[in-house]
C-alpha cells in the first residue's frame, strides 16, 4: 500500500483522522441547520456538551416562573397608580361602564285623603254593618195565612179539619204524597191537589180515646199510620194493629205553643220529620218534630 494512502496516527479503538488531498487535510460539513444559525465550524467542531433532561426541565420551570411574577408585579403596579382625573387599570380593562339608572319608587301612591300621603283610610265599623245588613237576604220562607178561626195550638178539635205546620218553619206543612208522609212548602198559591193533600179531619183515637187519628180529607177513609217506623197514609182494614198505629197522643211543648206526637203502641216513640220523611224515632221530647195546628188552606 503507498506511504500517501497510509493513515496516520492510527488507533486502535480511536478515530480515523481525515484524510488528506491536495488541499489540506479534509473537514466535516457544516450542518445546514447550524450554518443557519450562523455557528462557526470551530464551534461545530468544538467540544459537545450535554445537558440531562432534568436539568434543562428545571431551568425552563425556573425561567415560567420568573417570568410571570414579573408579569404580575407590572400588571399590580399599573393597576395601583391611577392618573388624575382618569380610572385605574383595573377598572378600564375589567370593570364595565356603569350608568346609573332611572330611581325606583317604593312609596304607596298618594292618596287624596286628608289625612296625607300614604295614609289608611278605615272605614267606619257602622258602615260595614250598614252594608252588610243591606247585603243580608230578606226573603223569609213563605208562611201561611194567619186563621182565623184556628183551634188552640195544643188543641186537637174532633171533627175539625186542620193542618199541621212545622214548628221550625211554618211554611212547610204535613201531607201525603204517593201515600207516604212529608213536609212540604205549602200556602194559598200551592195548587189544589196539593193543599187537598195537607188537609186532615181530626178523629178520636181509633185505639185509645184519649188520644187521636188523622184521616185524609181528599182520601175518606184513609188515615196516616206508621209501618216499618216510616208514616204512610193507608187505607183502614179494621185490624186491631191498624188501628193501634193509626193513633196518636199529642202532648204540648214549648210553653203550649206547640205539640209532638207520640205513638200510642210505641211508646217514647214520637213523629220526627227529616228529610228521609216522616217517621217514628225512639228520641227524647226535645229532638221530636214540634207541629203548629193550623187552619187547612
């Protein structure tokens, strides 16, 4: 091999120096990058140092750091000094326009009393009254006609034709409809068959003297009797249990004023009238249906 292509200085486990020309000894390229960057090829060829990636990610880390408390420390500054006559930072940059709006009144409106705005006019206890009486309905259940020649109230005549009116409303009177007993709004403007209905001839007792049957005016024969506690108007077959609830005892309340009537085979048994009908209850005198003998219409 000639002497001129013979390496020099050749190491085992080293590096192969370059070769030479006509030149001079031959050099690695720069890097295009590096020439870019406007390095030296002494630079390049200098020695390589090397960073470990912890230490170049504190410095980076360092460097944030540094940079934003300094941000903050100018941002506080321009934020705290404020020109004369002109906002702060802080208030052009965050803190929008505030235009003040049209106030809000709260206030009552006024009034025209005399007493001043605001004030509470009551009005009089008197006048209330005034107006609730004038609210109040005046219509009264219709009464019938005052008799004339009317039997005492507790009175009982035989052979009288009479009409018994409910003491509580004496507009509503006792009479039979479909053969069952009721109370309903009678007077002298009810139809015919109707005050027919309420109209009754007193009779002796058909089982006890003492006491006394109604019979029917529009129906002879026919008298008001209880079966199954409920008051019909049946027709008399001559029985002794007919006649025995046929018949009752009128006995005189509130201050003779008025009457009740008790069953003569059931006693403490007394008519009540509900708006089930007409029937006979185990019930004190008191809670019995008080009846007002009036004159038949």
């Amino acid at each position: 091999m000639p002497d001129e292509d013979r390496p020099e200085r050749l190491r085992i486990g080293g590096w192969v120096p370059p070769y030479r020309d006509t030149k001079g000894p031959l050099r690695p390229p720069v890097p295009p990058r590096r020439r870019a960057a406007g390095l030296t090829a002494a630079l390049w060829n200098g020695p390589i140092r090397r960073h470990t990636s912890t230490g170049l990610g504190r410095r980076v880390v360092a460097a944030a750091a540094t940079g934003v408390v300094i941000a903050v420390a100018g941002l506080t500054a321009l934020a705290l000094r404020g020109d004369d006559g002109d906002s702060s930072l802080v208030q052009r940059v965050v803190l929008p326009p505030y235009t003040p709006s049209a106030p809000v009144s709260i206030l009552p409106a006024p009034t025209t009393s005399s007493a001043g705005p605001g004030s509470i006019t009551r009005t009089p206890t008197r006048h209330r009254e005034t107006e609730a009486t004038r609210t109040r309905p005046t219509t009264k259940p219709p009464t019938s006609r005052p008799p004339t020649t009317a039997p005492a109230a507790t009175q009982l005549v035989v052979g009288a034709t009479v009409g018994l009116a409910h003491a509580d409303y004496p507009g509503y009177r006792l009479r039979h409809h479909d053969f069952v007993a009721r109370f309903d709004a009678i007077d002298e403007g009810s139809s015919r068959g109707t005050r027919q209905d309420s109209r009754f001839t007193v009779r002796r007792g058909l089982a006890s003297s003492s006491c006394v049957s109604l019979e029917s005016v529009n129906f002879p024969g026919y008298f008001l009797r209880h079966r199954d506690y409920v008051l019909h108007l049946d027709r008399r077959d001559g029985s002794d249990l007919f006649d025995k609830d046929g018949t009752f005892c009128p006995h005189a309340v509130r201050d003779g004023a008025a009457l009740i009537l008790e069953s003569v085979n059931y006693p403490s048994y007394y008519l009540v009238g509900s708006n089930r009908g007409v029937r006979i209850e185990r019930v004190s005198p008191g809670r019995a249906t008080a009846f007002l003998v009036r004159e038949a219409v």
